[in-house]
C-alpha cells in the first residue's frame, strides 16, 4: 500500500470530510437552518425581555419595601455573590469536562490519524467558547438587570460584553491549564470561592459592619474594554496553541464524561448526571478499623459517615447551604421579603440535603453491601436517617438561628430538620424515571408522565417541612405553638420520607 | 531484551491512579514478528496494550518505538502505529465506507478509493458497506473497525481481543491475514483468549500476572489458555 504524507489530511481538511460526509444527507436547507437561527434568536429576545422585566419588577418592589431591621449587606454585593456562584460552577464543570474533549467518535476515528491535533480541536475550542458565551450572558444579565440602581442601556451592553470576554479569557487558561495537566485543583478551587464568598459576607453581614459596595471600577472606556479584549485574545491564541499537546487518553476521558452528563441529561436522570459530572473519589488516607460497631445499624451509620466523609466539598456544600438563608436575611431589601428569605432558605437546605443524601445515592446505586446486613430493608433505611438528622439539625438551626437572630428560630430550624433529613434519604432513594410508561410531548422532547413527581421526590416533603419557618418568618416572631407544631409536622413527614423511601417492587 | 527491536519496553508498570494493576514488563519485538498477550479477565492486558501505545501514561519504565520514547502526540508514531482496542464508537451520520474513507485518506494513502473497497470486501462488508453504523450489527461494527487498520500503512499493529464478536470463519480469516502481513513486515502485538487466534499469528506470548509477567511458546501459551 503506497501512502504520502503530504498527500495526508490535515485536521481541517479531517473536519472538512467529516462535515462533508454528514451534509451530504442531511435534510437541512439554508432556508431551514436560516429559520432556526431566526427562532433561536427571536426566543433569546423573549427570555431577556420577560427576565428582564421581571428582574426591573423585582428591584421595584423591593426598593418600594420600607428597610428592614438588621440588613446590612448591599444589593449589589448579594448580585456580585449569586453571579460568583453560577461562575464557579461553570468553571467548576467545564475543568470537569476537559474543557477540550474528544466524543467517543472522534477520539476512535479521528486522534489516531497523523492530522494535526490542534486543527482537529479547533472546532471543538469553537464549541466550549460558545458554552462560555452563553453562560457569560446568562450570568452577567440577571445581575446587571437586578442592581438596585435600574442600569442604563449602554451599562448593560458593557457588562455583558465585559463578562463575554472574561468568559472566553477564562476558557483559555482553562485549556492551556487541561493542556499542562493541572486542571485537578480547578474545581476544588472554585468551590472554596463560592463558599468563602456566601459564608464571608453572610458573617460579616450578621455580626459586624459590611461598608464595601462593588461598583463598576473607574477607569476609562478603552482601558475597560481594551483590557478584557487583549486577555480573552491573549488566552484564546495560547489555548489553541497548546491543543496539540492534549494527550488523546485525557480527551477520551473526558469525552466520555461529556457523552454520559449529555445522555444523563437527556433522559433527566439527575442521579447519574450528578456521578458524570462528579469529581472522583480519592482512595482513603487510612483504613477505618470501626471498632464502635457492635449493631447493625451501627454498621450503617457507620458506613455512611465514611461516605460522607470522603465526598469530595461536603464541606463546602453544607457551609453554602447554613449560610446562603443568611445572605438573603441580612441583604437590604431581599431581606425584608419573607418568601425571597423563604426561597433561600429552600435553596440553602437543599444544598445541604443533597450533600448528606450521598450515602443513601450510593446505596441505592449498590444495593449489595446492604443487603449483607442482618436487618430488614426498612430498618437499613431508617438507620440511614440518622447521620442527615445529625447533619441538618445543625445546618438548619445554626441557619435558622442566624437569620432571626435568635434562639427560638435555632429551635424552629432544629424542628425542621426531621423533614429535611427524610428528604435526603427519600431523595437518595428515588427510583428511576418509568420510560416504558405513556409519554408526554414537552419543549424538551418526549418526557415520560409523572417525570415532575419522580424528579422532585425528596425536595418535596422537604419544602413542606418548612412551611412553619416561612409562618415563622411572616409573622415575624416564633410563638411556642408554631415550635411544637413544626416539630410535629417535621416529624410526620421525616417519617413518611424514610417509610417510603424505597417503592415496593 | 532483543537487539534493534521495534518495540522496547523496560520495567513497564502499567495502572491507574499509580496504582499497578499487573507485574512490571520487560520485553523487545522484532520487527515483522507477533507478540501475543494473554491473562485473565481483568488481569490488565488492555491496560498494558493502552499504556504500550501512549494511551495511557506509564507508571514506571519505558516504551520505546523504532528508538524513540512513545508519545501519541507525535504526528510520526502516528502514522506508523495503528490501533484497534476496545473502541466501539462511530459518527453516527457516517456510512461504515466513509470511515474508512476517512482513516485512507487520512493517512495520505494513494487511491484511496480502492483500497477501501478491497478492505471493505475483505472483512465481507461489501453489502454492508453504504450503511450507517446503527444499521449495523456489533459483529459488523467490530469488522468495520479491524477495516480500518488495514486500510493505512501501518508498521505495529496493536489489536484487543480482535476474535471478539466475530464469527469462526471471520476469525480463521483476519488470523491469516494477520499471519501473511507479519510474513511480510509487519509487527502485530495482540491481546487474546483464543486459542486457535493464538497459535496462528502469535511467535511469542507474554502472560500477564500480578507476580510477574512472562514470555512462554504459543505452543505453551496455548496450554495455559486451556487450563483456563
């Protein structure tokens, strides 16, 4: 077989073929795909506009409440704080899924050719540019829209052309870092931001003064554009520069991790996305010796909290989640809304429930270990309440505490933490979506009847543990009927959560 | 270890997480010779296979091929190594003689139009040839895969377990194919459970084993796949 090596593709000419090959019967027109650039775009002017309405609505109201006692940390700082949040997780995630990757396809068909990596990548920086693009947009609109002084149209063309570039600057380092191998500290690294960032103000907010307002920073124009637009070329140049040094294995890798989160996302299996996506479980330092465990449902227990344990930014998830209720107390005007307060609250505690619903996930990803045990299903899954009890009776009073200031909203939080506890393990327990049922036509495609229930099986009995705490904070104060009430009610429902955690099958 | 081998390998410790999975391997192949692997389910010959061809990064040890260290990114190693492990992936728009149309013409191969065609009736696609990979059967897929690294000039040849999913007398053939290119120059290192497979194409076997890694006959290697 004869070849010649300038006869070769190159990894454009790869891609070309690729393209080629596909068009060749595919059905799309110009015309069709002209019209669904059109839709797409008519449906983005659509969401900015209601979003954009409804956050202008929201600063209104807000701005027309009277202040709130003991608010004390700007709108803007809480705005900065949410857009911080939403940042880590896309950098979080995109460090995750490489951010360069290979599809299964082309990491079979199209690394092992001797084209050149970085053309046959470049496409694929095109890609992860737009995911940045949109996610920058997606980020900087809310915030810019929601400032309490109501932004001007040039002001909000910046901003979001500011955070485009930002994005895309971010993207390039993230790859030249994936191209040096040093992307593992990336993701760690951006939930300790996310979590000093709520926990910090939170703090400060509550037992001291917080003076600082972020505002735009005051320099010129072309300095606040050049800048940005020289870091994002700067970044994206080196990013495509080192493509060629990926290493096929790694982009496999994260190819695959790509693939699974995708088809996890497809088919709303929340569970599997959430293991796609995870970081990986480090093996342990030391070998636990267990010598507590006398009972089986010690054997529980004690398994979970090496579970637990060894759950990459627990910690981190449960500090968001104690302290993100109290960002939204101590935050002028959010604070003086009780069913924004409420919200957060909700949020907070579902962060915090999801981190300690981990050993119930893996449980019921393995069922094996427990079956082991000499005890009945019911009585494993009891056992397995206790280590979220623990858990969230501490997040939820500490949060509870902090957000009215006193000891008896430490007791209301306290008393909501059965239900929340029975949520995690409800959650942890929840069953796979039925595809083999009737299915229901949705924007999303077919989604298979009773998909709202399944997916938000645990976080429901959960909100409804709250119900009293949110009572409690429209009235305002905790009467002791509401406290022996929502401990009633908390313990009903934790206790219908761990009865029917597991579905008869 | 062998003089001027094509393939050098020193103290190689292969794993995951720097955690080995088999014994270290020491071994060299001569050009125009097969090397044969064999071991238990899960005993790490993929693994060892993956880490030979850059796929996966080495513990410890070496691999050297044709003289110099192996790195995947070398456009070179390249075009000089071709693979079939355990890849069961394709562009789902692409017709299997499009794949391999893409891999030719990848490699700059001269005409590369008939070649495909003579592959693509070698490996008994031809009816199956214009078809899009779902429309395939696994057996299928799996001949379309072996295609491909017949299709580009090649002068190692790394397969996984290449008896898998295909039918006796597929298996007969790609045997014999393999047999007359290494008659002909071509190196081949494999990994299998087949017997057969084994003693046709193999001159040495390497036993992959937690306590050490070996090379035996395939007359021995046979024994030993018998015993289970």
């Amino acid at each position: 077989m004869n070849a010649d090596p300038a006869a070769e593709l190159s990894g454009a000419g790869v891609r070309r073929f690729t393209r080629q090959a596909t068009a060749t019967r595919a059905d799309t027109s110009w015309l069709t795909l002209g019209g669904d650039v059109l839709s797409a775009l008519t449906t983005a002017g659509v969401v900015v506009a209601v979003f954009g309405g409804a956050f202008s609505a929201l600063r209104e109201r807000i701005a027309a409440r009277p202040e709130a006692a003991a608010t004390d940390l700007p709108g803007e700082l809480t705005a900065l704080v949410a857009a911080l949040l939403v940042t880590a997780g896309v950098v979080a995630l995109l460090s995750r899924l490489g951010p360069l990757s290979a599809t299964p396809a082309t990491a079979a068909w199209w690394l092992p050719l001797p084209a050149d990596r970085r053309g046959l990548l470049r496409g694929e920086l095109r890609r992860v540019c737009g995911v940045g693009l949109v996610a920058a947009v997606v980020v900087a609109l809310p915030v810019v829209l929601a400032a309490p002084a109501a932004p001007t149209l040039p002001e909000v063309v910046v901003t979001v052309l500011a955070a485009a570039l930002v994005s895309l600057a971010a993207v390039g380092v993230l790859v030249v870092l994936q191209a040096r191998e040093l992307t593992g500290w990336v993701a760690p690294a951006a939930g300790a931001v996310a979590t000093v960032a709520v926990v910090v103000p939170a703090v400060v907010g509550t037992v001291g003064s917080w003076t600082w307002v972020p505002t735009a920073p005051d320099i010129s124009l072309p300095l606040l554009g050049g800048v940005p637009v020289l870091l994002a070329v700067a970044a994206l140049l080196a990013a495509d520069r080192v493509s060629g040094r990926l290493r096929a294995g790694a982009l496999r890798e994260r190819g695959t991790a790509v693939f699974v989160a995708s088809a996890s996302a497809l088919s709303l299996d929340t569970r599997e996305l959430g293991r796609a996506l995870g970081t990986p479980v480090h093996p342990p330092r030391r070998t636990r010796s267990w010598s507590w465990v006398r009972e089986p449902w010690q054997a529980v227990v004690a398994g979970d909290l090496a579970v637990f344990s060894r759950s990459p930014w627990r910690w981190g998830q449960l500090a968001i989640g104690t302290a993100l209720p109290v960002l939204a107390a101590r935050t002028d005007g959010l604070g003086g809304v009780p069913a924004l307060v409420a919200v957060a609250v909700v949020i907070g505690w579902s962060v915090a429930a999801v981190a300690l619903g981990e050993p119930a996930r893996r449980a019921h990803g393995a069922p094996a270990a427990d079956r082991a045990l000499p005890m009945g299903a019911k009585d494993v899954v009891r056992a397995r309440a206790i280590v979220p009890v623990v858990g969230l009776a501490v997040v939820c009073a500490v949060s509870a505490g902090v957000v009215g200031l006193g000891w008896e909203w430490a007791a209301l939080g306290a008393a909501t933490a059965p239900a929340w506890a029975g949520a995690a393990v409800r959650g942890g327990y929840r069953p796979e979506l039925d595809w083999s049922g009737p299915v229901l036509s949705s924007p999303m495609g077919a989604v298979p009847t009773g998909v709202g229930v399944t997916l938000v099986r645990g976080l429901d009995l959960g909100v409804l543990g709250t119900v009293p705490l949110v009572i409690g904070l429209l009235l305002g104060e905790v009467p002791d009927l509401l406290l022996g009430i929502a401990l009633g009610w908390s313990l009903l429902l934790g206790l219908i959560s761990v009865e029917t955690a597991q579905k008869k099958g | 270890m062998a003089k001027n081998a094509l393939l050098e390998v020193q103290d190689l410790s292969v794993g995951y997480g720097g955690e080995p999975v088999c014994a270290p391997v020491t071994l060299g192949v001569q050009a125009g010779t097969a090397l044969g692997v064999i071991g238990p389910n899960g005993a790490g010959k993929s693994t060892v296979l993956q880490t030979l061809v850059g796929l996966l990064p080495a513990i410890a040890g070496s691999v050297q091929f044709d003289g110099r260290e192996v790195d995947e990114r070398d456009a070179g190693f390249r075009r000089d190594v071709a693979t079939v492990l355990d890849d069961d992936a394709f562009f789902p728009s692409l017709t299997g003689a499009e794949h391999l149309l893409l891999t030719a013409r990848g490699h700059g191969v001269t005409a590369p139009d008939a070649v495909v065609e003579a592959e693509v009736e070698e490996f008994g696609l031809a009816d199956r040839a214009h078809a899009l990979p779902s429309a395939l059967s696994s057996g299928q897929r799996r001949r379309l895969a072996l295609a491909a690294a017949f299709v580009r000039p090649a002068k190692l040849l790394v397969l996984d377990e290449p008896e898998r999913r295909l039918d006796a007398q597929m298996r007969r053939r790609l045997a014999a194919r393999i047999a007359a290119d290494v008659a002909e120059g071509l190196t081949v290192v494999f990994a299998s459970h087949d017997a057969e497979f084994l003693s046709t194409v193999a001159r040495r076997v390497l036993v992959v084993d937690d306590h050490a890694c070996t090379l035996v006959s395939p007359k021995a290697a046979v024994a030993a796949l018998h015993e289970g």
